[in-house]
C-alpha cells in the first residue's frame, strides 16, 4: 500500500495511473448516482438521432451544415460528461443541471471543437491525398494503405488530445494551452493511460453488444476512469470511492492524509521533556513520598 510522502521530507513520489482502480472507483461513482448519468446519455442519444435524421433527409449543402451542428453538440455533451466526473471526483453527486454548470462555455467549448477538429482534419488530409495517389496510379493498395494511415492517425491524435477537456475545465487554460497541455501529459505517461484507453473501448465495445444499452452504463464509467486518470497525474483532489461526500484528498482516493512520523514540531517550540523519574525542586520534597533511610548509628 502506498502512503503520502511526509511533506517535510523533501520528497515526491511520481503519481501514476492503476487501470483497475480507475475501473473499479468509475463502477463505485456511477453505482451511487445512476439516475442522472444515464438521463445524461439519454439525452445525447435523442438529440444525435433528431439531428441525423434530419441530416439525411435534407438537400447534401444543407446536410453539412447539420453535421457540423452534430459535432457541436456531441463536444457539449463530452463537456457536460467532465464536468459531472469532475463533480463526482470533488465528492459532490451532480444532478441533471450540475452537467452544464460551465465557468466560460466559450473557452471550454472552444477547446473541445479544436481536439474534434485537430483528430477529424488530419486524418482527412492524409486520406485525401493518398486517394489522389491511388487515382494517379491506379492502385487500390495505396488507397488502402492510405486509409489505414488516416485511421492510424485518428487514433493517435484523439488519444494525445483527449485530457482538452478536463484541462479547459479543471485548469481553466484556453484551448490552444489545454491541447498543449493534454499531449504533454500524455505523451510522458504513455505506458498507463494506453492502458486505460484499451480497457474504456473494452467497455464501450461490451456496453454496445447488448443493443447498445449497455453503453446507458459504460460511457459515464468511461468518463469517471478517464477524469479518475487526470486528477491522479495532475495531483488533483479525489473523494473517496465508497462513502458520502467529503474532504477531497490529492491523489490517494481512500486514505486520509497521514502526519509525518515523528510528530514535527516547529523550530523553537519543542516541548520541555521531563526528566524520569520526576525531580523536586531542593527543599521541596513532600513528607511521606522518600524512602525510609535507617537512623544513624548511636554516639
């Protein structure tokens, strides 16, 4: 079991990511306020469905214009799905309305379209030229393998970018700076969070097989883990898993910050320690507490 460093010994244990502890806090969360998360995903499902049914019955101009509208909402609701894990992370059980409680929508929605962007356009541009290729050659090999580049390229680039949010969110940066700052998280903790990526789309993956309906439970587990992840390497608070609300504690979820041992005192306020046994000040001794000397010898 790992224990805080003392905070006068100078040192700093180097945070990291356990997998099957941010799976198992997310189950814990989400099991004591389900009501709210799963209106949450309803919500987004019936609004994505409105729009992309119009989307598809539409004139192909006006269509696109209806996609970008759907990436719009889905980075609102990615916003709204942070914000109730961070509220769960603070010890706090947000309800339907604490989703959209947003310091600066501007800010915080901005950086979420410049992550949806930077994983949508490079991936596109990489494709596109590898179909000019394909039709210049005339090989449906390059075109494959371009393809799978795009797809290569979609995945690392939502993968480095995908702690925007909680940036935006947590730390309050613009969006350039909370981009910034995701890669750089990322790229230095590589190891674990592939990890945890791996296990969430294990989850999605298991949420979908039941016709979807799984998902009303493994999407805001998804979330919790992943803003789990964000608060342990950024040092953040973290409530503990299994009770009520409390005091957050940085980064070790259930345990209290424990004092350094020995007890420290300040400089100059040392307690006087008493001899042992206990001395009486000269001339002081109380009557019946001494041992009984024998009498001097008789003259």
């Amino acid at each position: 079991m790992n224990y805080p460093p003392s905070p006068n010994s100078g040192w700093q244990q180097t945070p990291t990511v356990d997998t099957s502890a941010a799976i198992v806090y997310s189950w814990k969360k989400f099991a004591a306020n389900p009501l709210w998360w799963i209106l949450l995903v309803v919500a987004y499902a019936v609004v994505l469905i409105i729009d992309n049914t119009i989307s598809s019955n539409v004139p192909y101009v006006v269509s696109l214009v209806f996609t970008l509208i759907g990436m719009a909402i889905a980075a609102v609701f990615q916003v709204a799905s942070f914000r109730g894990a961070l509220f769960e992370l603070d010890g706090q059980k947000p309800e339907f309305a604490d989703f959209f409680k947003i310091d600066n929508w501007p800010r915080v929605l901005g950086a979420a379209l410049l992550a949806t962007v930077l994983g949508g356009v490079i991936p596109w541009l990489i494709f596109v030229v590898g179909s000019a290729l394909a039709v210049a050659m005339g090989s449906i090999v390059i075109l494959l393998l371009f393809g799978l580049v795009a797809f290569v390229a979609f995945a690392v680039v939502m993968f480095l970018t995908y702690f925007t949010i909680p940036f935006a969110l947590d730390k309050q940066l613009d969006p350039v700076s909370a981009v910034r700052a995701s890669y750089q998280l990322i790229r230095t903790n590589v190891g674990p969070l592939l990890l945890l990526a791996l296990a969430n789309v294990g989850l999605l993956i298991v949420g979908a097989i039941p016709c979807g309906l799984g998902l009303l439970v493994t999407m805001p587990m998804v979330i919790i883990a992943s803003s789990f992840a964000f608060r342990t390497l950024t040092q953040g608070p973290i409530s503990p898993a299994d009770v009520g609300p409390q005091a957050a504690y940085p980064q070790y979820p259930n345990q209290p910050p424990y004092p350094p041992y020995p007890p420290q005192q300040p400089p100059g306020s040392q307690p006087p320690y008493q001899q042992y046994p206990p001395q009486q000040p000269p001339g002081n001794q109380p009557p019946g507490n001494q041992p009984p000397f024998p009498p001097p010898p008789p003259q």
